[in-house]
C-alpha cells in the first residue's frame, strides 16, 4: 500500500520555502534607499554648483537692485588721462629718499567733449597742471615706509582720490592707476 504524508508535515516545507528570509527583504530595499539619498545629493550639488556659477558670472540677477547697479557704471563713459612721471622728495626724517611714478587718471567723459589734455584745449591744460600739482602736494607729504607698507599704495590711491576731487571738480576723476611706481632711499 501507498503511504502518504500527512498534510501538516507539507504545509510547514512549503511556507518555509515560499516566506522571505527576515533580512533579506531589507537589504535591497536599504541599497535602494542608499542609492536614491546618493543621486539626491549629487543632482542638488549640480543644481547649486549652475545656480553660482549664473549668479557670480553676472548671468542670472538675483535682486531688483542687482540691475540697475549693473547698468549704473556702463552708463557712465570714462577715459584715460595719463600724467608726466613724476619725481618727488618724500617727507622722511634724516633721510634722502623719492618716489618716482606714473599716474593714469580714469575721469569720467564730459558728454561728447575732448580729452581733457587736448592742446587746443587751454583750461584742460589747466585742470591737467592743478591736478599734477595736486598729486605732488599729496606725495611729498608721504614717507617712504607709508608706501612701503601692505596697504600704502592704496592709502595713497584714496588720499589722492579725495585731493584730486576736491582741487579739480572738473575732471571728475574715478580711479586712479599707478603705471610705474618705485621708492629710492
């Protein structure tokens, strides 16, 4: 005669084969929670790294204001008005020194009018003289370890800035640019 099993002995094999086994039905779900939080984070640090790149490169505006500074400089022409070298005595205690250099003016444009050194031009002369002699005053009061210094070029650029707005309104001077520059003792 045939023997069979009784149903309960079969019942148990088949759940045991078809039922998961505890930790591996978290494992691939955790890998995919890994692998979605990763891809996440890159598409973020791309996004961000663009959204920068827009905004410092001057491409994308973020503010009302960022325009009109923007279009603010653009509107005003400028030109370059490059003074004789000069040659100073520096205002050192006991000691021999001078600084001799170049200055180049960027002054603002007077509409459609000359540059300001043209010859035919006789109080551009004029402006031009009193702004020399507004940059010797300025530089003869200097002593050479205030040139020297980590900063003192661009004190001086503001201190003759100011002296040079002040004596000579007309040039309406915006920068200043040092093409040569050099301090003997």
């Amino acid at each position: 005669m045939a023997t069979s099993t009784p149903l309960t002995d079969v019942a148990p094999n088949l759940s045991a084969a078809t039922s998961p086994v505890p930790g591996s039905a978290k494992a691939p779900v955790a890998s995919l929670l890994i692998a979605m939080l990763v891809g996440a984070v890159i598409a973020s640090l791309g996004f961000g790294g663009i959204f920068y790149y827009l905004a410092h490169s001057g491409r994308l505006s973020l503010r009302k204001g960022a325009i009109s500074k923007s279009v603010t400089p653009a509107e005003v022409a400028t030109h370059l008005v490059a003074l004789d070298p000069l040659l100073v005595n520096l205002a050192d205690e006991g000691e021999s020194t001078y600084v001799r250099l170049s200055i180049t003016l960027q002054v603002e444009d007077a509409g459609a009018a000359k540059e300001p050194k043209a010859a035919s031009n006789k109080s551009g002369d004029d402006v031009i003289a009193t702004a020399r002699d507004t940059a010797l005053t300025v530089l003869g009061q200097q002593t050479a370890n205030g040139l020297l210094a980590a900063d003192g070029k661009e004190q001086l650029k503001a201190e003759l800035l100011k002296a040079l707005n002040q004596q000579t309104p007309s040039l309406k001077v915006k920068k200043i640019l040092f093409t040569d520059f050099l301090v003997q003792r």
